[in-house]
C-alpha cells in the first residue's frame, strides 16, 4: 500500500484471498538476495514457504511446459505467481467493479481470477488456460475452494466467444500482437490489459485500451514496464548465433558510433529498450557480459540472416560491424536518435491501437502512429 500498489479498495481482497491458498507445496520464488529462483518445500520448511507465499516476489509453478524433473529450477519457467504488486497494479489497470464480467488469459495457479471474481461477484470471470496440468489444477483449486470461477482449458488467442461479450479482458502472460478477437468480445466503452512489447527485448510494458464506441478498435497508453512469460503461441523460437555469424565478425562492414554504452544499455527495464523495439521492428538485440573493459551488444534479424555488433569499450569510441541486406545497426542508432530527440519518453508516453488491420503504436498522440 506505501508503493501505491495495493489500494484501500483492493485492500479487502487482498486480505480474503491470500496467495497462499493457491500455491504449490513445493514452489519456486526468486529470491531477491540470490538473484535467483530457488526450491522451497512446504513440507520440509513451512516458516520458509509461508514468508515467500507472503512476499512481493514473483513464485516459478512450472518449468519447460511441466518437462522438468525434480527439485532444482530448470531451464525456463513456463506457469508462476506473479509479484503482488504487480498483480494489483494491473488490477487496478483494468478497473473492475461488482457485476463486471471479466475474461482472463493464462489462468496459471487461478489467484488472479479468485481476486476477480471476489471484487466482481459470483460467475463473473471466465480464466483461460492453455496447458493442460496447470488447467486441471486450477479447476481442482476453484472446486477446493468453492470459487464461482469458471476455468476453461484452452488457447486464449482467440478469447472465449462463448461467454462474450465482457466488460474486461485482462490477460497475464506476454503478447508480441494482441489478437482483435478480444476487441470483438468486449463491450464498447470495456477495458483490455495486456503486457505486450517486441521481440527486440524482454522489457514489456501493460497496455490499457479502450475499446471504441463502435467496437472497430481498442486504443489507450502503457502504463508501466514489466515482465511476463510469453503467451506460447506467440513465443520466440532460440537465436542461435552461429546460423548468421558463420565465419567472422569481421566479414561485417565496420564503422564506428559516438552512442555510449552508459546511455545505450541501460538497464532491463529501461524505456530506450522498449522504445528501439518499437522503431525497429523484427530484430532481437543481446547484451553481453562485460569483460576486460568491453561489451559486445548483438544484433539479430527475424526476417533474414543479417546481424550486427557494437563493440562498446571503456575509453574509446564504440566500433560497429553489421552484415547482410538489413543495416540493423544504422536501423538501431536512427531508433536512438529519434529516441533521444523526443526527450528519452518513457513506457507511458507511448500508445497502441489495436484494429481489425493490425496492430500501431504511437507517442503521445494517436493521430501519428505507425505499425510494428
């Protein structure tokens, strides 16, 4: 509640529907002093697994789509709990009131739907799940708990037409493209709250749109950065480097950059990463670790094989090699400029109109937009 998080409104809520009653008994939070998730067996240390269940950290359900074995995290987290502010930030987003009929994409351990449904009221919120065990869990967990929620295995891509239409449509996973089937299923005047960026980085942030009084559109600004999982359908297949750099960087045209590394890499949430994804479309950037005084910063197309790398060292002027037919990073220091020259506008200056058409962002002003 000091953070502006948890409103006095929610706060209610938030008190009847403790985390903990849909958690697992053994679990995965990100322990923020280890920088990383670890195990946490409610029956080998409940004191333990109460205080995380209690903490503003995000909790790992599953791994590798429910392949991996055994106790240790694996190789990529595919269900979770989400941060508790970060849940209720995106709650307060969607601006649910009793008797509003909401839809969920990506149910995971069911708690944002209970929230829901306790704030909307008895068989207002329908929560979709595309994996199979973590869906059977959930209606477990409803049925445990009594909960009017009503859980439906299946892919959210395209909504749930049979319950349409709704006044909220809240999804809690990562969109690449927010698909215009959830515009079609809510009401003029309802909301749909979504984390979505590009696949230049990780660093999304939660879009808030409005869907239009004629119900051909649904347009609003981000409200913030975060982080989520990817809807699966829409996930990134692994770059592997060596399909574009085949023999040597320096087969790249070289040139150089006076761009620092101090203004240009930031930090994971930093709006230059979301704005560059934005001005350039179909690329997926890597930063390297620094070592001996230099960074190498990648640069990979989606659409063909072209790359590119800046050299960013301690000192000197940062040099540049790019290859193929997209000058990726003549592309990327242009996206910087522009960037720049608009006065560095962080996540909630930009927009995002969704349309039968596509999908186009803006800055600051719908009217000048462009696709993504």
């Amino acid at each position: 509640m000091a953070s502006g998080a948890l409103t006095s409104d929610w706060a209610p809520t938030y008190a009847a529907v403790p985390r903990s009653t849909v958690l697992p008994d053994l679990m995965w939070p990100f322990d923020m002093e280890a920088g990383r998730s670890v195990a946490v067996s409610k029956a080998d240390d409940p004191a333990k697994w109460q205080e995380f269940a209690d903490s503003d950290v995000p909790i790992v359900t599953q791994w590798d789509d429910g392949k991996h074995p055994g106790t240790e995290p694996g190789r990529v987290p595919t269900s979770s709990a989400s941060m508790p502010s970060v849940v209720f930030r995106m709650l307060q987003a969607l601006d649910l009131h009793p008797g509003h009929k909401a839809l969920e994409i990506g149910t995971a351990t069911t708690w944002n739907s209970l929230l829901m449904a306790h704030r909307a009221g008895p068989g207002s919120v329908t929560t979709m799940e595309v994996d199979r065990a973590v869906a059977t869990a959930a209606m477990a967990t409803v049925e445990r708990l009594g909960s009017p929620v009503h859980v439906v295995h299946g892919d959210g891509f395209q909504g749930y037409p049979e319950g349409a239409p709704y006044d909220r449509v809240i999804a809690t996973c990562g969109l690449r493209s927010i698909p215009f089937a959830w515009v079609e299923q809510c009401r003029p005047g309802g909301v749909i709250v979504a984390p979505w960026g590009t696949n230049y980085s990780n660093g999304d942030a939660v879009a808030r749109l409005v869907v239009a009084p004629d119900g051909e559109s649904a347009s609003g600004k981000f409200t913030g950065p975060v982080e989520f999982m990817k809807l699966r359908s829409q996930r990134l297949s692994p770059v592997v480097h060596k399909d574009y750099v085949t023999r040597s960087v320096a087969d790249g045209d070289e040139t150089s950059t006076t761009i620092t590394e101090g203004e240009f890499v930031g930090k994971q949430f930093s709006p230059e990463r979301f704005a560059l994804g934005l001005r350039v479309p179909q690329c997926w950037h890597y930063v390297a670790e620094k070592s001996d005084g230099a960074r190498p910063v990648w640069f990979y197309s989606l659409s063909d094989r072209s790359w590119a790398c800046c050299m960013f060292r301690d000192g000197d002027t940062a040099r540049v090699w790019q290859f193929g037919p997209r000058r990726l990073w003549d592309d990327v220091e242009a996206a910087f400029r522009w960037w720049d020259g608009h006065g560095r506008p962080d996540q909630s200056r930009f927009g995002l109109t969704v349309s039968a058409d596509g999908e186009r962002v803006w800055l600051d002003d719908p009217a000048d937009s462009w696709t993504v």
